[in-house]
C-alpha cells in the first residue's frame, strides 16, 4: 500500500478533537495510506513515506460532505427562477415542472447530468454526496431515480413524498409511496424523506411517511419549516430522524426539541443516543428569497448544525459547498470554523458517516468521513489561500487547489 505525506501545511483543519489546538493546526503533516488517514501531526515529526506533497503553506481541511441533495433531474427552471428574482414566491409548484422533464429523460441523459454535477462538486472540493429520487413520483421513475444515484453517490434517499404528483389524488398517492413505491425502492437507498410543507404532505401524511420508513428499517429525513411554520422539525426530534433540513421558520418549542434530543452526545466519540441535526441550507434560502435559517441560534442552543447546498433546478441550482460556508459566515452569523465543521462533519453526521462502517449504495464498507484524523477516509482538500478564512474573506472565488478522495487525488 503507498503511503503519501502531505506536508508543509500552512493550515490544517481536522474537526479531530483529540488532535486539533485552538480550532486549526499550523505547520502540520498528513500521511494517506492506502484509502484512509494513516497519521497527523508536527510536520516536524512526520514520518518517512513513499511519496511526498508539499502543500507550500497552504490550507487544508476535510472535503466536504454535502448532505442534501437533489441531482437526479432532467430540464431547466430558468423561467421560474426569473419570475422569482422579479417577485413571484416559491411554492414548490414547480417542482412537477422537473417530474415531467425527469419522466421524458433517458437514463443516459439522467446519468451524465449526474455525473456533470458531481464533477463540479468535486471541482468544488466536495468528497462526499447524498442525493434524493424525487422527481420521478411513479414506482418506475423512482427506482430508476434511485438505481441511477446509486451508481454515483455515497448516499440515495427516497423522496417520493415530495409532493402529489399533478392528477393524482393525495390518499391514492400516499397509499403508493408507503406501499408499493416504497417498498420496490428501498433496495437502492438509505433513508427516506418527507417534504413536510402546506401544499405537500401535512403532519398525518408525514407521520405516515415516516412511520412506514421506520417498520422497514431505513432511517428518516425531514423537508421542514421550509416556506412557514409547521410541524416537520417536531416530527423530525419524535420520529429519531437523521436530520430536518431547511428550517427559516423555527418557533420555541421546535429550538427545545431540537438541542433537547442532543442533550448528553458528544461529537467526541461519536456514540449514542444522537439527536436530529439541523441541515441550513444559505444558497437556498437565497434563491428563494425565504428568510435565512437561524444558524447562529441553533448552535447557540446546542444543536449539531450541517451545512448543504440542496443542488436541485427549483430552489438552490449550485454544489457550491464554498459558496454556502461564505453565506452561513457574511448573512448568518458563523465564524468561518463553525461554518467548515458544519459543512463537512456536521454533514457527516446528519448522513450517519462520522464513525467507520457505514455502508454505501454499492455494499462497500467506508470509513468514516467528515474529519482528518487516522482512520478515517482520505477526504481533503488543499485550498489556494494560507487559511480557511479566505473561504468568506473572498467569497466566490474558486479556491480549491486539490482534492483527494479515498486517497486519490481526484482534482
Ligand atoms: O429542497 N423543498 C422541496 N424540495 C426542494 C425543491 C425542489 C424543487 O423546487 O424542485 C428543496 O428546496
């Protein structure tokens, strides 16, 4: 097995407790083995290794883990995005826009757009993606979706109640989703998600939902406090899922249900019991002109917080995981550490991929993701800029320099 020392790191972010002094490390050293981090430490101390990187005092810190996704679609909502910019709302009507163009697209076409997002993704430094079926809404169209993902992803999750597809009646499609759909489709994906929302499935129609995903031992997703006030981060904390993602409209009670099912976990260890991580996602809330998910208030309160880009035509058309850490920092209050932790481990754990051994769509056994520390997964990312703070500090620049995924050097 090749071992490779990175060294003559400016700055190295870990998000490794046990390692990391002060937040971020300087004058520090990586060693890859094989696939997984094989040591970290004073670059004085490193040891002898096959191959060498000299990182020229630059910043390196986890590839990031974007935990919400929604890549498998054919077609375009320029004009929607248009009528928005110009005043219209976001109501998720739209989305049957992309349910039709979905259905019409071969799965050649379905798949190289896959793959050409991930490509950006990577290009953007993002190591590790979970994407959602979702613009399919038939049995057939949500298999195909998933079965498509899964051959690209790290994660699938079946969204089949994301909305009722047009000329359907609700309960009909209900009974499909927690029926057949479901059940033809859990073979290709991890997690199930509900798009909790007035104008897509209400509190019974989610409680079935989830309800149905937890008898057939897949974990939960919730799309919630999206475009009001509602029950989806409730429902969430009560139904022990992974995550609830959105949020711009959070009330008291959803604060305390929130940090209250954290109480007691420590992302030290990664053990049990765990909580439902709050999932912001700023290029969203930008590009629907929603209010900005309460960041800093969440951590304030003790919520673990994941930061996604939700890449998808309707509401949030970029990967950029660069882009929504600049936001969260200049619009939502984090400090640019905060902001990194949540983009990569906090998506880590709002996917279950913070401790080894998670299983990805293919059967393959991974080690964990979301930190640089040995062991784990060989993500990172060496930026073109001496600190993580230029992520913000010149937002929109392309500042990824190089990626490893797994060990290899993928950009
Ligand atoms: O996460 N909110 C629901 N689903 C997507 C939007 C999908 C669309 O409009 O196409 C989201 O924003």
């Amino acid at each position: 097995m090749t071992s490779l020392l990175i060294d003559n790191i400016g700055e190295l972010t870990t998000n490794d407790d046990g390692v990391e002094v002060g937040g971020r490390l300087h004058n520090a050293a990586i060693v890859i083995e094989g696939e997984r981090v094989a040591w970290v430490g004073a670059a004085a101390n490193a040891p002898a290794t096959d191959e060498q990187f000299d990182a020229g005092g630059r910043a390196v810190l986890p590839g990031w883990v974007d935990s919400h996704t929604h890549m498998v679609f054919a077609g375009d909502r320029t004009a929607e995005f248009e009528a928005r910019m110009a005043g219209e709302t976001y109501a998720a009507g739209g989305i049957n826009v992309t349910v039709d163009a979905t259905r019409a697209a071969t799965d050649t076409a379905l798949s190289e757009n896959l793959a050409r997002l991930i490509a950006e993704a990577r290009r953007g430094g993002t190591t590790t993606i979970e994407t959602k079926t979702g613009y399919g809404l038939t049995v057939d169209d949500e298999v195909r979706a998933a079965r498509i993902a899964s051959e690209h992803v790290d994660a699938v999750t079946f969204l089949g109640a994301h909305v009722v597809p047009r000329g359907s009646d609700p309960t009909a499609y209900l009974d499909l989703v927690t029926g057949p759909m479901l059940a033809a489709v859990a073979p290709h994906v991890s997690a199930v998600d509900v798009f909790c929302e007035t104008g897509a499935f209400d509190e019974v129609a989610t409680r079935r939902v989830l309800e149905t995903a937890r008898a057939a031992g897949l974990a939960t997703r919730v799309h919630g406090n999206q475009l009001g006030h509602g029950p989806g981060a409730l429902l969430a904390v009560e139904y022990g899922s992974l995550s609830v993602d959105h949020l711009g409209f959070l009330s008291p009670a959803d604060f305390d249900a929130l940090a209250g099912s954290w109480s007691g976990w420590e992302a030290r260890s990664g053990s049990s019991p765990r909580g439902t991580v709050a999932t912001v996602l700023p290029a969203c809330d930008l590009s629907t002109r929603m209010p900005l998910a309460p960041a800093r208030e969440l951590l304030d309160a003790g919520v673990v917080l994941a930061i996604a880009s939700n890449c998808n035509p309707g509401t949030s058309y970029t990967s950029s995981m660069g882009f929504s850490v600049a936001t969260a920092v200049l619009q939502m209050g984090l400090t640019i550490t905060e902001a990194v932790r949540a983009a990569t481990l906090g998506g880590a754990i709002a996917l279950g991929m913070h401790m080894d051994g998670w299983i990805d769509p293919r059967g393959i056994t991974q080690a964990a993701v979301g930190r640089i520390a040995p062991g784990s997964r060989a993500d990172l990312q060496l930026l073109e800029a001496p600190s993580i703070t230029h992520l913000a500090y010149r937002p929109g620049m392309p500042l990824t320099s190089a990626v490893w995924r797994a060990g290899t050097r993928v950009m």
